[in-house]
C-alpha cells in the first residue's frame, strides 16, 4: 500500500503535541500592531490548541502526526 500524503498547508500551518492536542499560531500579529497594546501582542505570541472538533479535521490533514 502507498505511502498516505500530508495536506503541506495543514503541515505548515499545525503542529500536534505529545499528548495529541493540535497547536497553531495566532492570527493578528503580522502588521499593523502600532494599535494593538502590548499585553494582547503578547496574547498573540502564544500558540493556541484547537477545539476538538476542528484537531480532529486537521488530523485528517495530517496522517502522520
């Protein structure tokens, strides 16, 4: 049986952890931050973990994970 294929942009985009939570990086940060305060940039910087049902579409992207 052939190898399953990865989605590459759920590759990119989503990392499971040891204990098979889904992380990903925050949306907001990338410009215009002059007027955003400091404290939610630093909200920002910290990876989230998925809801359940939205790690497990995205362990569906990503067979191997």
């Amino acid at each position: 049986m052939p190898k399953m294929k990865t989605r590459r942009s759920a590759a990119k985009r989503y990392h499971v952890t040891g204990t098979g939570k889904v992380r990903y990086k925050k949306q907001g940060l990338r410009h215009i931050l002059t007027k955003k305060s400091s404290k939610r940039k630093g909200n920002l910087r910290a990876t989230g973990i998925l809801a359940d049902m939205e790690a497990k579409r995205a362990k569906t992207m990503l067979p191997y994970a």
